[in-house]
C-alpha cells in the first residue's frame, strides 16, 4: 500500500502553472540544440548530470542502469546520430521528427515507441465563433531494456517538472524506463481530465445562453429570439471537442495492451499502474462523446429557437398586412368612379366611413392579439 502512495504522489502532483517547455540549458555539454535533458539513473537515483546521450549509453552499458534523453522538436539532422546511438527503427524516426502522428503503440524490435497527443485548455474571457479552446502537443517515447528517449513537440506537455517528481522517488525510478513511461502517460491523462472539465464549463455556458435566450423577450408567453452568435458558437466548439476526441480516443488501445498484456520492457509492477491510467483514459473519452452528443442536442435546439423566432416574425407580418387590407379594399372601392356609391353624398358619409375602418382594423387587431399572432 505504501509502494501505491509514493507512486500516486510522484505522477499525481497539484499541477503548477509555472511549467514552462523545456529549453536547451547551455550549461549542459550536448553537442544537439534539441536534447533538453540527458541524465543516467541507476538504482532510481540519477548519477550524471553533464554527459551526452553516447557517454550516457556507455556508462549504461558498464555499470547499468538507464538514460534518459529527452528531445524538443528535433530535425532529422539532429535526431540522427541519437538514433543510430541507441538502434531506433527508421519508421520510428521519422513518425518522431515529422510529428502529426495519432496516438498508437508499436514494438520495433527490443524497443517501444508510443505516442501521446498532449491538450491544453487555451483560457479565454469570453466564447465566440473563432475561439480557440484547446491546443494540442505530442509526446513519444522510445522505451527499451536501458534508455527512454521522449520527444516532444508543441509549446506545452513539458516534462521538466515530471522528471524532478521521479528524481525525488527513487524507490520508484529504480523500476527503469518503464517507471517513466507510466508516469507520462499519467500525466498526460490528468491533463485530458482537467481539460474535459474546462470545456464542460463553456458547454454548461452556451447552453444556459441558449435556453435562456428564449425566455428573455417579451411577446407571446415571454419568448425572445435566440442569439445570433449561439449557431457560431456551438460549431466552433464541436470542432474543439472533436480535435480533443482525436487525442483521447486513438490512446484507448495503446492504454489496454500496456496494462493487460505481459512485455518483456514493461516492469510487472509498473504495468498493475497502467490499468488505471487506462481506466482514467476510458472515462475522460465517455466524457468527451457526451460532449459531442450534448454540443449536437444544444445546436438543434438553436436551430428550432431561430425556425420558431421566425415564424413568429411572419405571423406579425400577416397579422399587420391583414389589419392594413382592411382601408386598402375600403379606399379602393371608394376610388372608383361611379354615380350611385352608398352614402356617396351624404354630408356624414366620409367621418363615418373613417370610424368604420379604424373599427374593423380595432377589431381585428385585438382578435390577433388574443390568438397571439401579435
């Protein structure tokens, strides 16, 4: 029990908002620009700070232990001899350095490559039609018996702070690069589920300005049209929230091979961890259909808010047009010209054919008023 407390708190921190991406320290011998970080552990404490991923895979192979080399958006110049250092495939390599990949787990050989699309919530004052509410990053990982290799891309998804957790639990770095590998993709799942909560808040928001915009006017039983921006609104957010389904959904199979099938580079320890990481995964990804079957329940209801505003609209106009046809059809039957019209020639005959017509249209105004057309 205490092993499942010490794992939970190294991988489940309070995050801090004062994560920056890693950058390049300068104080760090490394011939490549993209390595962020190179470090060997051995019995989970780390044993060298200022070597290069070659020195670091030497001292690995005669004294033991792993290395850990991570990487920010290298070129292919770049990630060469890094590849060629610890046997990556090609195809591997090229899927790291183009990047655009979606979520997968592949074996190549002694080594695992997985890939993690990362979300960020992009904070904003207020939801319109051009919105951006989440960005998204990839992480992969080249795991083997000796070495983890991460490569990142995008602004956010740093690893800087994960790496100083595991630092500080040694117990638990001494599982080897797996131990890391769980703790990345624990990681990147917490950061699905706070985004899932962020986006349920401008869900929960759209949705009240929907339904809430039909009850604000006034007229027949208090009902007002629906605003004109709710339509933009909501498509841009199912456009976000399918972007966010494209990270969550792909890494549902990934989740389930590491947590229920054996690996010989998956610690049997470390593996009992992934199943709930995986069942975190499945329930950020139910929450994420919700969302899409929510988004489209909330824009039909706009769409028959807006056909409803409109049909009132056209009622009021036939309404009016009917009350002005009244002393149109009067004026021209008078405008005709001939001798014997009723009352024609009678001294009271125009004040009473006025009286007569504002009481018809009277009358049939207050009939529409009653039946709610006006």
């Amino acid at each position: 029990m205490s092993m499942i407390r010490d794992l939970r708190a190294a991988v489940r921190p309070s995050r801090r908002r004062d994560d920056a991406p890693y950058r390049y320290e300068k104080s760090v011998p490394c011939t490549n620009s993209a390595i962020v970080d190179c470090g060997v552990y051995r019995e989970g404490r780390r044993v060298s700070e200022h070597v290069s991923p070659a020195e670091a895979m030497a001292g690995v192979r005669s004294e033991g232990g792993f290395a850990w080399i991570g990487l920010h958006e290298p070129t292919e110049a770049e990630f060469a001899g890094i590849a060629q250092e610890f046997g990556l495939h090609p195809l591997a390599v090229e899927d790291a350095v183009h990047a655009h990949q979606r979520p997968k787990l592949e074996r190549y050989d002694e080594t695992l490559f997985t890939v993690f699309k990362t979300v960020h919530y992009v904070e904003h004052t207020e939801l319109t039609a051009t919105s951006e509410v989440v960005e998204t990053g990839e992480v992969m990982c080249f795991t083997g018996r000796d070495f983890i290799v991460t490569v990142r891309h995008g602004g956010q998804g740093s690893l800087r702070a994960l790496r100083h957790r595991l630092q500080d639990d040694p117990e638990l770095l001494a599982k080897g690069p797996s131990a890391v590998l769980h703790a990345i993709a624990d990681q990147v799942v917490d950061g699905y589920m706070a985004v899932a909560g962020a986006v349920q808040d401008d869900i929960d928001e759209v949705e009240i300005d929907v339904f809430s915009s039909g009850t604000n006017g006034k007229g027949n039983g208090g009902k007002g049209s629906p605003k004109g921006g709710d339509a933009g609104r909501i498509y841009q957010l199912k456009r976000e929230v399918l972007e966010f389904k494209r990270a969550v959904s792909p890494l549902l199979r990934p989740m389930q091979l590491l947590s229920e099938r054996p690996m010989r580079l998956v610690d049997s320890d470390i593996q009992k961890y992934f199943r709930d990481v995986a069942d975190h995964l499945a329930r950020v990804n139910e929450q994420v259909l919700s969302f899409d079957d929510l988004l489209n329940s909330i824009l039909q209801a706009n769409l028959a808010q807006a056909a409803v505003a409109q049909n009132e609209d056209m009622r009021k106009i036939t309404a009016w047009a009917a009350i002005f046809a009244v002393p149109t059809m009067i004026a021209g039957i008078y405008g005709m010209n001939f001798d014997y019209m009723p009352e024609l020639h009678w001294k009271f005959g125009y004040p009473a054919m006025m009286l007569a017509t504002v009481a018809l249209c009277f009358g049939i105004h207050r009939g529409f008023k009653r039946n709610g057309w006006l």
